[in-house]
C-alpha cells in the first residue's frame, strides 16, 4: 500500500484520469472530492462490497433458474389436443406488440396485432 500525506486542497493523482482531492479535515474524518470518468466505478468499500455479495447472490440464483430452463426447452414438443382447424379458414397470425392495447401509461400494454393485416 502506497501511504501519502496531503492537506486540504492537495489532490493525489492516480493514472491520468483519477483525481482525489483533500476537501476537508475534521478531527478523524477526512472528506474527499474524486474526479472519475463515468466508466470508473467509485464507491466506498462497503458499498462495493454489498454490491459484489448481491452480484453473486444473483449470479448463483440465475444459474439455477438455468437448469430449470434447459430441461424445459430440450423436451420435444408435443401436439395440442381439443384444436381444430375451421374448414377453409385462413389462418390469422398474432403477434405480441408492445403498448397495443391495455390501459397502462400512455396507452400501452401489450397486446396481440393480426400479423396478416399490412399497414403502408
């Protein structure tokens, strides 16, 4: 560990991008100001700590989900039963589109729009 001294309004550098600047001391608490690109996450070590636990958390709980999914998805699909097709019917193709129908927020929803029906 690199230990520096510094008093207030002194900044440590750290590559080109980071600055931490010495905003104020008072008694044991010193209070810093850090200037990082949006790509450098800044948090305090117990923060990033919680988030780390939580990432994994929920990385082992999708793992999970996961199995249950494949064995899903790897049985063969089977036939409907009770469905029969209307003698000379064409065949009407739904497509779910988001905010069709509904009542939500501006009118949105989610809905199902008849795919054979072309708009210009």
């Amino acid at each position: 560990m690199l230990v520096l001294s510094r008093q207030r309004d002194e900044t440590i550098m750290i590559g080109d991008d980071v600055q931490i600047t010495i905003v104020d001391i008072r008694g044991d608490k010193v209070r810093l100001g850090i200037t990082a690109p949006t790509k450098v996450a800044v948090h305090r070590k117990e923060v990033y700590d919680a988030i780390k636990a939580e990432n994994e958390r929920a990385a082992q709980i999708a793992g999970g989900d996961l199995g249950a999914v494949r064995s899903v998805l790897s049985q063969p699909l089977r036939p409907r039963t009770g469905i029969r097709p209307v003698s000379g019917a064409t065949p009407i193709h739904a497509v779910p589109v988001h905010g069709a129908g509904g009542n939500g927020a501006m009118g949105g929803g989610g809905g199902l729009v008849d795919a054979t029906k072309r708009t210009g």
